[in-house]
C-alpha cells in the first residue's frame, strides 16, 4: 500500500490475527523503515502508529548527552559480572 504524507510517500502494509496487529512502514528515498508488532486486538492504529515514528525518524535522531559510565557495583555483585 502506498501512503503520502506531505510530498513524502511511503510504502508499506498492516495485518492481523486475533491479538495481535502489525504494520510496516518504509520510505524508499531514505531507505529508513519501522515495524510495529502489537500484541492486541484493538484501539491501536499500528499503521498510523508505524508512520508517524518514521516521519519522527527522518527529522533526524534526537541529540542526548555524552554517555558516561556509572559508578562500579557494589562488591557483593563482582563474582556475578562476566571477565
């Protein structure tokens, strides 16, 4: 199915079975794509769903701080981490 959006058009598809319902959505110029997997019957447009989180992800990533890591776990944990 080809759905348009502005001048963007996007292609992509929806489908179901009982409790559960999926859409994919894709847009070819920027080859981004996103699935949506809901484990549900009704009251969630997944189509809409799909297509709104990849018009948020062609207007680029959202900026986040510089990761930094956090303090060391406690002592009793150690035997627990791997090497």
């Amino acid at each position: 199915m080809l759905m348009r959006e502005g001048e963007s058009v996007y292609v992509g598809d929806t489908g179901f079975m009982p409790g559960f319902l999926a859409a994919v959505v894709c847009h070819p110029a920027t080859s981004l794509g996103v699935m949506v997997l809901a484990n549900t019957t009704s009251n969630l447009k997944v189509g809409q769903l799909a297509l709104q989180v990849l018009s948020l992800a062609r207007g680029g990533a959202p900026s986040s701080p510089e990761w930094l890591p956090g303090e060391r776990p406690p002592e009793r944990l150690v035997p627990f981490r791997r090497p």
